[in-house]
C-alpha cells in the first residue's frame, strides 16, 4: 500500500475485466465480444476521418451523434447523453443521479461494477437477490431507496423482463432514479426508452460495444428526461469535456446508419445461440434462457471450473465466475458458427471422455 495514496483508495475493490490474452490461436468465448466485424461503412468512415483534422479537438457535445441517436429511437437530442462507452456513462450515473441519502438496490448476481462504483463514489446499497431460478423479481424492489439500477437482459445470467413489468416499477416507484442497463438488449429484449417521455426518473443506458461490434471505439449514450441528462452533462464537464474522439463519433454515427448489417449480426447470434443452447442441453448441461450474445450454463456433473480449465486446453477460453451462487456456471459468449462448432465439439470430448 502507497503511503501518498488517498484515504479512499485503501477501501477499493477494483473491477477485475475479462481476460485479453495476449497469445494467438484462441477461440475467445469470454467477454461478450461481437464475433463479426464492424459494418464496412464505419470503417470507410473511420477511414476518412483520418486526415489532418486530427489535430483538432472533437466536438465536446457530439452533436452529431447525439443527433443521430436521437433520430434512431424517436427522441428529443436533449434527451440523450453519450460518454466513452457505458461505463463511463454509469459512473456518471451513479455519481449524479444515484449518490443519494438511501441505498441504492441492485441485483445480488450482476454486472460487477455496480458495486465497484459504490466503493469509488462511497454510495450505500443493499443487494436484491435473485430468484432460485436466477431471475430478477422486481417485487422485491418496492422498498425504501436511493435508486434502483438493474441490466436488462441481466447479466451474467441472460436472463430478460419484459417491459410490462419495467413499467409497473416505474409507477409504484417514483420518488427514485430507475436505471435500465440495457448492454444486450438488441439480442432478445425490448428497450425501455419507449417508457421515458411517460416516466421522469427513467434513465436507459446502452453501449454500441456488443450488437454494434464496436468495443474497441468505447462509444456508449443513456436516454431519458432532460432533467437527467442535464444533471450528467454537468458531471461530465466536471471530468472530461472532451470524451468521445474523432473516430469513436463517426465511427458510432456510420453503425447506427447502417441498420440492415445490425440486423442480419444479431439474428446470426441469435440463431446460433440456439443452436448452442440445445446442444449444451444435449450434453447434460443447463441453460438458462438467454436474451443475450451469451449464455449461461452449469453441467449436471462435472464442475463449471474444471470444464473451463479442460477447455483452456484445448485453447478455448470460457468465463467462470467464483461467487458461491454461480460457481457451477459458465458464460459462453456466442462466436462464429466455426467457434461453436469447435466449442461443442470440445465440450464433447470432455463430458464423454
């Protein structure tokens, strides 16, 4: 430990990221990653704007993004707010609209930086545990709080509510910022900015990281009242004016554009999800159902982390969790049909062997 370190950073936890190995030759089925390319009109995008305007600042309010997910969804440009992926979005979030005198509630089993941001920006929170079944009950979140914040789908079960029932918390539950992290909502689900023009404290949160194949630009926006949007803008030019650069605005603009791309990558992972999820089921595991470019699964035999190391083997790369109530899962990210195939056939070899 530092002795020039702040107070604070003692009491840090850090977000641990799925692994990035370095070595080659791996079948990456680990960090929800797109298996295709970016659409080829954001790379003749980014392509252009590698000119001698590069040495000039971006635009600090990328208007032109913001402007085309606003046309995207139907929504008023105020209504939206765009930081250096989601991530720095929900930090923004949690230290503008959920930093408040009440705990903030969040499922037990989800995404892990929610209760990394917590730490960071010391926010109280009470954990809401799933269902035996591994399914959020938004029931059990009528209660005194701060805020709520949940993925939906959820994450790392893939788990998915439908917005009736989104809904019917936002009307029981008014006095409090909603937040819907809707990171996989484009494989399954349906979004819940729908809901904001009718709910005040709704905010939604989206990245362009997994249906839009752009994880290597950080591009992520929220939507909701311009009330909420206003309390972020200034958080943010408290921090980083200038978050998004050159490539990550254009290159974001050129995939919202390019609709027919998105739509044949995510009913392609869509299919093959299926087909993954039956044929896990084939091999004695469980599947959770999935609304996600993943999926969920525990062997009714064999141990989630020896199934993972055996897989490391044989250079595919899984992830596994170690908190007690999901350490008989794996989350497979879908890849291609030749990944799947390799997986499956992989996974063969290691339960009948």
């Amino acid at each position: 430990m530092s002795q020039f370190w702040s107070p604070i950073v003692h009491t840090l936890t850090p977000y641990v990221p799925g692994e990035q190995p370095k070595v080659t030759n791996l079948i990456k089925l680990n960090t929800n990653e797109n298996p295709f390319g970016p659409s080829p009109k954001v790379l003749a995008a980014l392509e252009a704007e590698a000119n001698d305007s590069l040495r000039l600042y971006p635009d600090p309010n990328a208007s032109e993004l913001k402007n085309a997910i606003a046309d995207y969804y139907d929504v008023k440009v105020e209504q939206v707010f765009v930081g250096n992926g989601s991530d720095e979005v929900l930090a923004h979030t949690f230290m503008g609209l959920l930093k408040q005198h009440k705990p903030l509630l969040f499922p037990d089993i989800s995404y892990s930086f929610y209760p990394v941001y917590c730490g960071l920006y010391e926010i109280e929170s009470e954990l809401i545990p799933l269902t035996e079944s591994f399914e959020i009950k938004l029931g059990d979140y009528h209660k005194p709080n701060g805020g709520i914040i949940f993925p939906n789908p959820n994450a790392p079960t893939g788990r998915v509510l439908p917005l009736s029932e989104i809904e019917a918390l936002l009307r029981s539950n008014t006095e409090s910022v909603i937040v819907v992290d809707e990171a996989y909502i484009d494989f399954g689900g349906e979004t819940a900015i729908a809901l904001i023009d009718k709910y005040p404290n709704l905010l939604v949160i989206q990245t362009l990281s997994k249906s839009r194949s752009l994880a290597g630009l950080r591009v992520g926006f929220a939507v909701g009242h311009a009330d909420l949007i206003d309390g972020l803008e200034r958080i943010k030019n408290s921090f980083n004016s200038y978050p998004l650069d050159r490539f990550a605005i254009r290159g974001a603009v050129a995939a919202l554009e390019d609709k027919d791309y998105f739509k044949q990558c995510c009913e392609t992972i869509i299919q093959s999800r299926e087909t993954v999820s039956q044929a896990l089921t084939e091999l004695g595991f469980e599947v959770l159902p999935s609304a996600a470019n993943f999926v969920f699964a525990k062997h009714n035999k064999q141990e989630a982390e020896d199934i993972a190391a055996k897989l490391r083997e044989k250079s595919i790369i899984v992830r596994h969790f170690k908190q007690a109530k999901i350490k008989d899962f794996l989350r497979i990210t879908i890849g291609t049909k030749a990944e799947c195939e390799s997986l499956i056939g992989a996974l063969t070899d290691i339960i009948k062997g």
